[in-house]
C-alpha cells in the first residue's frame, strides 16, 4: 500500500549509532506484522556487541524528508568462507547466527510495507549495488509479505533466488492454568513430579 510515499534510505553502521535507535525501533516493531522478540532492539543490538566481531554492521533505515521513520532492515555484511564463495560479500539479518533466532524479517509499519520495500530495493540494486555480492534472508517467516513482496520485484527484474533450506517451528497448544495441565498427566507422572519437587525444596531455597 501507498508505494509512492516519498522515502529515503540511510545506513546505520556503528554501534553508537545504534544504540541511540532504541526508542524509535521499539516504537516501530509495535506497529509492524513483524513484531517478535528476535527483532527486538535489546535482542539485536547485543547480538551485535557480541557476534558482529570484524563483520560490518549495515543496517538501512527509511525515512521520509521529514526523518520521520517508516522501516528498518536490521543487516549486516559478512565475508563468506569456503568455496565456492570465499570471500564474496554476504548481506545478511543480524541475530541470523549463532543464536537459533527466528522470525527475522524487514521491521515496517503495516500500511508502509510496500513502500519501505520498494525503496530498499531501489537502494539495494542502485546506489548499494556495489557493496555486495549475495543477499541472504535467512529465518525469514513463510507468512511475512516480504517474501512475496520481494520476489514480485526480483521475479520482473528478471534476478535470480531460490529457498536453499527450510525449516519448521513446532508449535505446543498449553491448558490455560497450571492445574489444568496438572490434570492432563499421567497419575504415575505427577507422583514422580511431585517426589522430584520435595527433594529439590528439601535442598533449600
């Protein structure tokens, strides 16, 4: 929707910078479909301190003239190793390693999705074309419009992508109080529950 809003991408490359994004990131995720703990700022700003090491930190921010924020792509660029990719410039999400995350994605306010994509492809395959080599979006959710939004446009550039690896998020249906899942065991489970939970209090606190 409204794909003609008048947006512009900035890059956030230090962790300063990203650091003083806090307010603003938090106060888009609520607005977005993409709204998971994973792509929370305290969850990828310490990814980074952490994880990022010689890596460089990328992430594009659009706003309008008026530097009002509508979307963030929380990235980063990494070197690959190994053939038959060694040393091509990957672009991929922050958190996408050595965490298990999941659910990353394009952070933008829902009725600004297309035009947040829209622009970011525009940086990425013009005035950005240089400073790459691969885009990886790994973790990204099957539902997420990003994918289809995204395709659309590689799809008519006539680029090339492919889904290398999928993966499945199991899901748990829980009872809606303790006592109630309690009820759901097996008498010989909740005996052994209960034996193991008086040795551990007889432990101390």
């Amino acid at each position: 929707m409204n794909e003609t809003l008048p947006l512009q991408v900035r890059v956030v490359d230090s962790l300063q910078e990203f650091q003083a994004m806090a307010p603003k990131w938090q106060a888009l995720l609520r607005t977005s479909e993409s709204n998971s703990l994973f792509l929370t700022w305290e969850w990828l700003y310490h990814w980074a301190k952490q994880y990022l090491a010689d890596h460089r930190l990328w992430i594009l921010v659009g706003t309008d003239p008026h530097q009002n924020l509508f979307g963030i792509a929380p990235l980063y660029i990494r070197r690959m190793r190994g053939r038959p990719w060694n040393g091509c410039r990957e672009v991929a999400f922050l958190g996408s390693e050595g965490v298990g995350s999941t659910y990353l994605d394009v952070l933008a306010c829902r009725a600004y999705k297309e035009a947040v994509l829209a622009c970011l492809y525009e940086y990425l395959f013009g005035q950005a074309s240089n400073e790459w080599d691969i885009i990886t979006l790994g973790a990204l959710p099957a539902e997420s419009s990003t994918l289809d939004m995204m395709h659309a446009r590689l799809d008519e550039a006539g680029k090339v992508t492919a889904i290398v690896k999928q993966t499945c998020c199991p899901q748990m249906a829980l009872p809606l109080s303790v006592d109630a899942y309690w009820r759901t065991l097996r008498p010989s489970l909740r005996y052994t529950l209960q034996r193991k939970r008086k040795y551990l209090e007889r432990q101390g606190t």
